[in-house]
C-alpha cells in the first residue's frame, strides 16, 4: 500500500497511544508485522517552545523501519513550525491529531474539536503537508463530536484536498470517549468519501474483528491500538502467523528498549504499566503484578518479568514448577 511516497508492507498500523507507544512498543509492533507505528501525540506548541519532556517523547530507535510522529495542535502556524523542527526531520511521516477526546485538549480547541471546525482543521492539514512535503502527513480522527453526528466524510473529504496521505477513523464521537459500540457504518462513510488509504480504528483485537471491520468499512487497513498492549505480537497474527510468545521475555526486551532512552527511574516506571498488559490473562499474574508494581528499580522489574517468564512457562510448557 502506498501511503504517499511511502510503500508500506501490509495493512494493520498501530496509532498514537499517549504513555504506551514508547520505542520499545513500536519496536515490538514492527517485529511482529505492524506496518507503521507513531509516537504518542506529541504538543506542537511544546515542541515549538522546547519543553523538555516533548523532546523525550520524539526518541526514536533503528529497529523502526519507518518513523511516524503524531502532532497535535489547533494554530496552523503552530503546527507548520512544529513540522519544520529539527526533531521532526528524521520522521518520515507526520499525523495529525484529530480525536483527543481530553477535555484539557478539547477545550484548547485541538483534537478532535478539529471536527466541529472542518476549515481550521483543513488550514492545519495544509499547513503541515506543505511544510512536510515530500513526506507524507495522515489524519487520525473519530467519526464527530455530539453523539449520533457524522462529521468525519467531511473532515477526511476536507483533509485530503489540504494533502492528506491518508486517514485513520475511529468509529466513535468524542463524547464516547472509549465506551459504546464502534460505528463501522460511520467508518464506512468515510472511507467512501476520500479516495486516498483508509484504516478502520475501534476494537479491533485479533482476526475475526479485523475480518469484520475491513469487509463491513471497505478500509485499506486496521489500526490496532489497545489490542497491541502487552500484545505487540497481535500484528503477526492479523497477518496470519499465530505465534505464541512468552510474555516475560518480551517485558525484558521490551525494557532493555527504553532504559536505553530513558532514565532508569523514568524507564521503570513506564514499564510497570506496560507489565499490566502483558501480564493479562497469565495464571499467578497478581502476584507477579504486585512485585512488578513494587519494583524500585531495573533489577527489581527485571525480577518480576522473570516471574512472569517462569509462570508462562510453567503453564504452558510443563515446565518444573516446583
Ligand atoms: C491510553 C490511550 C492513549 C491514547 N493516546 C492517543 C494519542 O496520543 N493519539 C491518538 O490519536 N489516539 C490516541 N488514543 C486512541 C487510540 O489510538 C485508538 O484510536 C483508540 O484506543 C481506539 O482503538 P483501539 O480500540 O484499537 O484501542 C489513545 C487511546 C488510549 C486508550
């Protein structure tokens, strides 16, 4: 699929997820299949001020094939000197934020209440593809604001005119936040008024629901978030190679990835929420949970992933448990 100048190999992306989509994340998202992961939104007025934590959240690593940074904003001048920032030249694509559903967000005028403006949020799309260019810029969005409303054909229809590359469409309003069912008919409706790639976003978290989603939207591709958490190998099986990993392990590469980033305090930190995930559905996961949470430093939150190694392995390949 073509994503502007970029090829891209295969159809299911992981989006922006604010506090997850660290390096070791998107690393993981790649091993396993994704096609394109982000960073997490990252403020273009932040960037542009130079707050020191926007420039944590823009580390990259070569175990990412493609660099993706999403932007948020509601100034198009904003967002056009955030793109032309030295930290967003290694990116080779740009997103744009338009579905925070956050009221400290949404009452700055930015995410998604860029759908009740459709013109202000056409200004920002064009100012970012022409500061880009020639890489592309994306749009992330919902299907509209109010519940029942469909905003998003028009928004895409208006974005991809300011040079969108493509779309990615959560099929819920803001005011759904996360809750309710998706709207695959909503998503639909977009994907029919842009001519550029579409990917369906909302619940989808193994093959049945990407199955459905892509036949009831007619999408080029799914972006898979949640689903992705302590799951990054979920892409290889949306790609039709079920593999079964060991979730300990991958909370140990997964954290020698970002304490090369990030602080040791900072990156242990980080970790433990990630070690909720992947700790998901492992028999003895509270108690490994509860020495992860206790961790104060690498060694200890190496410790749990160990635990966690060993009653994955006790599980599932009867190994001596005693
Ligand atoms: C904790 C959390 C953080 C998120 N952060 C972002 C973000 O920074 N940018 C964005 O466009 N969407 C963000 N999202 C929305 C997800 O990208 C995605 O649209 C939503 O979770 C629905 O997809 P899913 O059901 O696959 O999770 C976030 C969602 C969650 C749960």
């Amino acid at each position: 699929m073509k994503i502007g100048g970029l090829e891209i190999e295969g159809k299911y992306i992981m989006p922006a997820i604010a506090g997850y989509s660290d390096v070791g994340q998107r690393a993981l998202a790649y091993r396993y299949g994704a096609a394109l992961t982000f960073t997490e939104m990252i403020s273009a007025k932040g960037l542009v001020y130079g707050s020191n934590h926007t420039a944590d959240l823009l580390a990259t690593t070569e175990a990412e094939p493609f660099k993706c940074v999403q932007l948020f904003g509601s100034e198009p001048e904003f967002i056009r000197r955030a793109v032309l920032h030295p930290a967003i030249k290694k990116f080779d694509l740009i997103d744009i934020n338009c579905g925070c559903p956050v009221h400290k967000i949404v009452g700055n005028g930015e995410g998604s209440a860029l759908l009740k403006d459709i013109p202000l949020l056409k200004e920002i799309v064009a100012a970012a593809a022409e500061a880009a260019a020639p890489r592309p810029v994306t749009v992330k969005m919902r299907l509209g604001f109010s519940k029942g409303e469909l905003l998003s054909p028009a928004a895409a229809a208006a974005a991809e005119e300011a040079g969108a590359a493509a779309i990615t469409v959560h099929g819920r309003r803001r005011e759904d936040f996360y809750s309710g069912a998706v709207d695959l008919d909503g998503i639909r409706e977009t994907k029919n008024a842009v001519s550029v790639p579409v990917f369906a976003n909302g619940d989808i978290v193994d093959i049945a629901s990407a199955e459905r989603a892509l036949e009831v939207t007619g999408c080029d591709g799914a972006a898979i978030a949640r689903g992705a958490l302590g799951r990054p190998y979920v892409f290889s099986e949306l790609n039709g190679i079920p593999v079964r990993v060991n979730p300990g392990e991958l909370v140990k590469e997964h954290f020698s990835m970002i304490l090369k980033v990030y602080p040791e305090r900072v990156a242990t930190d980080m970790m433990k929420k990630h070690f909720v995930y992947y700790s998901k559905g492992v028999r003895g996961g509270k108690a490994v949970k509860a020495a992860a949470f206790a961790a104060k430093n690498a060694s200890d939150l190496n410790e749990a992933a160990e635990m966690l190694s060993r009653q994955f392995l006790c599980e599932n390949e009867a190994a001596d448990c005693r």
